[in-house]
C-alpha cells in the first residue's frame, strides 16, 4: 500500500435513465502505483470513458456513483474522494492532484483568447501569481517541444498535433501526480502519436507527474509504454497484468481476442493476420447472465452462463476473471 | 499580400452586392404593378367629386396624370425612367399624396422608425441574451423553465395581438398611456420639453411591444447556444484543470454570443420596414406605416421608393455584418488573413 497512488474498490457507477440502469462501471477494483503507465483497453463502450469520469468523481446526472471507494494520496497520506461530492473534488483536487487529457484535446482550449491569457486565467482561478505561471508555460511549452512565441498566439493557429501538446503543458502545468489521458492519440497521424507518447514518457521521467492512466482502445500505442495493462469488457475488468507477460500469454479469452485483431511486427502474428471477434459488446443496460463475455467466448463453458467469474490472482501481479484458470487457483 | 486579397474579398463582395440589389429593385418596380387595379382611381374619384358633371375634364385629367407619371408607356420604358431618376437621388412623385415627392414623404419619417425601433431592437437583444445565458445557467431550476416558457410563448404570440392587448389593457382599461401616434393629434412637433414629454408617453407601447415579443427568441437561441457551449470540449477541460466556474461561464458566454452578434446586426438592418405591423398597430408614424398606405393605394412610386432604401439598409448591415464579425471572431479574422 506504501507506494500506490490511487486505489478503487469494486466501483459502480451507473448512468440512471428513468426506468433501467447502464452499467457503464460495474465492479472494479485496481490500483494505481507511484511511477506507473497504466493501460486501460476495451472495445468502445466498454466503460473506458466512464471510468475516467469515476476517478475523478466527475458525476454529472445520469452518471451515478452506486457503490465502492476511491482513494487518491494527496501528500503521503490518502483521501477518500469518493466520500465528497463532486464540487468537493474539482475544488481540491483537479488540475492540482489529478488531471486530464481529454478525448478531443484539440478542441481543448477556449478558442477566442489567446494561450497567454488562458494561462492568466488559470492563475487567477487557483490563486496564484500569473507571471510565474507563465513562465512555467513558457518552460512547460520548451520541454513538450513548442515555441515559446506560440504562447501569445491563438489555439486555432496551431496544428492539431501542437494543440495536442498545448493542452499537455497546460494540463501538468500544477505538476498533479495523477494524468488520465483519454483516447489521446486516436486523432492523431503516426508521427504525431509517436511525438505525443515522447512527451508523455518525458513528463514522468521529470517527475512532473508520477502516474499515468492510458485510455485507449488501441493496443498498438499502449504497448510502446505501459507498464500494466487493465483490460475492460462491459463495463468490468477481465484481466489486469504486467504488460509484458500480457503481451507474451494473454489469459483471459477476450484479451487473447484484443491481441489477435492488431497486426504487430512479430513474423507469427504476420503469418496468422486479423482475426476478429465475433460479435458484440453487449448492451450494458442489460448484460449477460455470468460472464458478460461468454456469448462472444469460444471456450464457453456451462458454468460462465450462470456464474460470474471473480478477478483473482493466479501469478503474481496478474489477475484474471476466467472459469478456465479456477482450477490453478490454490 | 493580406492587404491585396482583403481588397479582393471586399470587391468581390460589393460586385455581388450590386447585382443584388439591380434585382431586388427590379422585383420591387414589377411586383405592385402585376397587383390588378388602377392607382390613380383614387384621385380621379376625388376629382370626379369636384367635377360630377363634367366626365370629358375627368377624362382629360386621367390622361394628364397617367402621362405625368409615365404608366401609358411600355413597363421597360417606366423602369429605365426609374433607375435613370433614381440614380439622381429623384424618387419620383407620389400619387397618393400628389403632388408631394416620394423624398419629401420619406426622410420625414425615417427619424420616427429610428428612434423607435433602434432601442427597442438592441434592449430586446440584450435582454434575451442575458435571460437565455440565465436559464442555460441554471439548467432544470424554476429560472430555466419560466424563461423557457415564456420566451416560447411571447415568441409564438403573432405580434399585431399582443400589440393590440397592450393597447386594450395599458391604454384602454388602465389608461395610463395613450393608444396610438406618435404624438398628441394636434401638436406640432418642436424641441420643447412638453414635447418631448408628450412624445415619450406615446413611445413607451410600442416600444415594450417590441421589447417583449422579440426578446423571447433572443432567449431561445441563447439559452440553446449557451447549453451548447457549456458541453464543448474547452467547457469541459478548464473545469478538469481547475478553472473557476465562473471564468469557463464568461468564455461560455463569449462564445455563444458571437453568432448572436450577427443576428442583431441582421435585424438593425431591417430596422427601417421591419416594424410595419408596430406602426400599423399604433398608427405610429415611420417608414412600416408609411409603406402600408402606399400598399393599399397601389402607389407605385412610394413602395419603389420605401423599398429602394430599405433593401439598401439591409444590404448594408449584411456587409457590416461580415467586417463586425471578423473583428469579435479571431478565428475568422487570423482565418481569413493566412
């Protein structure tokens, strides 16, 4: 416990509609460790984005917390976030503990005032002296490879790419040790991807941040940096493990799946091709009986309809919720 | 090269600008005239009064007018006359009000369309923005909802009606303000201050009128933008890295006011017949007024004349429009230069 940063504990968060429930987070427990990257992968609609909403108690009607805890440190010691309200978070911790890069980091910062002034305003908000915030934009802009000149410019006159970047040195600019960026790099080129994780790896080399959650539907990005991976299906975790040992023997069924649908370099994996899988997510506001994977599952067993597989341990460091390694279980 | 293509930008606009309006007026020269009646009905009938016995002078009288004011010739031959009259600043002579020239019925008036329509366009603008970036604000409060409602209600309320209770209720029933003019019958208008006085009270109608069923749609589009604005991505993210709620509110309200700009600016421009049924209603003295009696007169060259400088007014606040916008928008000022 002495190193973890953030802790859930079988989080549920629903979006209440008028009559049924999304199950969009249904159960989780993880945790995030002090100096990590932390991959959090699944099909879209799996509760990626939800997610990101819970850790930063971001609840806004429908999005309901329905049970379990979040414990954020803050100064050595940890604070339950889940016990305060959400206006409670954004006051204490946003921007200043934890931060986010958003979806659509373009279109991130306001459009009609310049960058400068945006920064200004930053200070204003969190009471601190704006000249010196500035100057630390102006450092922040030089280390994620940006002009310092562009700061006096506005958003719109940069590429999307540059953009991208802005809103990084923006973002960390009150060093948070807990950056969640979400879907970052899916609107960017190649290049760009691969610019945009430099600048992420350095701000954690710095020490400008401690900890990143990576959420992203593409496998391809996060491998080049993760150094666990959680991967999510319907709204729960299947598996969580190193990535390495991931990469080499995915156990859980779906993840095996998520790893076949990417072409990577290794000659086995050219040789075999794409092989998707079948099916879909399942509609959330009414999930499958058991294990939500098993209509989709080519090892289906009669167990998984009726029983829910838990997340356990079966090596060290990686969890699985499978029936077919309950047998390994001690 | 900024400079040269702005110069470019700006021709080109005003090459459009004129062909539009060369047909625009060539609608408004054939439109009264396809309208089945004869204008000058109504002075022969007066004349015809004066003369009951004497049909041959009627006659004769109908064939002066019609050669004074050209409508024996071909519809071509009247329209190049117009255009070649127009363009010396000659409107022509009004047959309704014979022999009074259109300018002289005109610019009479415009100062009274001005006065009243001007403020009362810009207070509506600004109130229903402020009231529709209120209820976007506070969203599903019991603010949102009645500003909801009443912007939806006094919107859908066809003018001349809501017009026309005002009369019955502030003027008839309470009698606290006069009905109609805009002016005491009787009084010559003056710079005195009993004047003023006297003018300001008839003012007062027709102004809120105006106010409150324009007001409502400012609110709609407001509150909509605003709601809009307050779900977009630069909303979303200053909050995240800790932006007080009432910074992000005024980018919010920034933002989703620069297409609101373009709308006033539209509705300055037709300030001067847009308020035709305000004047009809209050039997107010400006430009809407005076083109309606020119309507159902059939005086053809009064409505050219009212027509020929309202479609002027309106392309004029459409090219402002382009320059105010550029000029509150970076992103289409900067936009437009590289």
């Amino acid at each position: 416990m002495e190193n973890v940063l953030l802790k859930a504990e079988n989080l549920r968060a629903y979006y209440k509609l008028e009559k049924v429930s999304v199950k969009a987070v249904d159960g989780l427990s993880f945790e995030i460790y002090e100096d990590e990257v932390v991959g959090v992968v699944g099909e879209s609609g799996c509760g990626k984005t939800t997610l990101s909403n819970v850790i930063f108690m971001n609840m806004v009607k429908p999005l309901t917390l329905v049970g379990g805890k979040i414990f954020l440190k803050v100064n050595g010691s940890f604070e339950e976030i889940s016990a305060l309200s959400r206006d409670e978070v954004k006051e204490k911790f946003w921007g200043k503990e934890m931060t986010i890069i958003p979806q659509s980091a373009m279109n991130a910062l306001m459009p009609t005032i310049k960058m400068e002034r945006y920064v200004q305003h930053l200070a204003e908000s969190h009471g601190l002296d704006a000249r010196e915030l500035i100057d630390k934009t102006l450092q922040r802009f030089k280390e994620v490879g940006l002009e310092t000149s562009w700061l006096k410019r506005y958003p719109f006159e940069l590429s999307g790419g540059m953009r991208q970047r802005a809103v990084i040195a923006v973002s960390t600019i009150l060093n948070p040790s807990l950056l969640v960026a979400d879907e970052p790099t899916s609107a960017l080129d190649v290049v760009n991807q691969k610019v945009f994780l430099k600048v992420l790896m350095s701000l954690k080399r710095r020490g400008i941040v401690k900890s990143i959650i990576l959420i992203t539907h593409d496998i391809a990005t996060v491998r080049q940096i993760a150094d666990r991976m959680i991967i999510m299906y319907a709204g729960k975790i299947v598996e969580l493990s190193p990535i390495d040992e991931l990469l080499e023997k995915p156990l859980h069924p779906y993840t095996e799946g998520l790893l076949n649908s990417v072409l990577t370099p290794e000659p086995e994996v050219k040789k075999r091709g794409i092989v998707t899988i079948p099916g879909a997510p399942p509609n959330l506001i009414d999930p499958p009986s058991g294990c939500r994977f098993h209509p989709r599952c080519p090892h289906m067993m009669d167990v998984c309809k009726e029983k829910e597989p838990p997340l356990v341990e079966i090596e060290p460091g990686r969890r699985v919720a499978c029936f077919l390694y309950a047998g390994e279980r001690t | 090269m900024a400079s040269r293509s702005a110069v470019k930008y700006i021709l080109r606009r005003l090459i459009f600008l004129f062909i539009t309006y060369v047909v625009a007026t060539t609608i408004v020269f054939i439109l009264p005239r396809a309208i089945p009646g004869n204008p000058l009905s109504q002075i022969l009938s007066n004349l015809s009064r004066v003369a009951q016995s004497n049909p041959e002078a009627i006659r004769a009288a109908e064939k002066n007018l019609m050669e004074e004011f050209g409508l024996g010739k071909p519809w071509y031959l009247q329209y190049v006359e117009f255009i070649g009259k127009a363009l010396k600043g000659d409107l022509g002579t009004s047959i309704t009000y014979y022999p009074r020239k259109v300018m002289d019925l005109i610019v009479p008036v415009i100062p009274w369309t001005l006065v009243l329509i001007l403020p009362a366009t810009i207070v509506a603008w600004i109130l229903g923005n402020s009231l529709g970036a209120l209820a976007a604000y506070r969203r599903n409060t019991w603010i949102d909802k009645g500003v909801l409602t009443g912007s939806l209600v006094v919107s859908q309320i066809p003018y001349y009606w809501l017009g026309m209770i005002f009369i019955f209720f502030f003027g008839v029933k309470l009698g606290w303000l006069p009905v109609q003019g805009a002016y005491s019958q009787g009084t010559i208008p003056d710079l005195s201050w009993a004047f003023f006085m006297d003018a300001l009270k008839h003012y007062i109608l027709p102004f809120l009128s105006i106010v409150v069923s324009a007001m409502g749609g400012w609110a709609i589009g407001m509150r909509l933008m605003v709601i809009y604005e307050l779900g977009s991505d630069y909303a979303n993210f200053s909050e995240y890295i800790g932006m007080k709620d009432k910074r992000i509110f005024r980018y919010v309200f920034r933002n989703s006011l620069l297409p609101q700009v373009t709308g006033l600016a539209l509705s300055l421009g037709s300030v001067l017949g847009g308020a035709l049924i305000t004047e009809i209603v209050f039997n107010y003295p400006g430009t809407g007024y005076l083109l309606f009696k020119a309507l159902t007169t059939l005086d053809y060259p009064l409505i050219q004349g009212v027509f020929v400088i309202l479609i002027a007014s309106v392309y004029l606040a459409n090219f402002i429009v382009d320059f105010v916008y550029a000029l509150i928008d970076p992103r289409i000022r900067i936009g437009q230069e590289e």
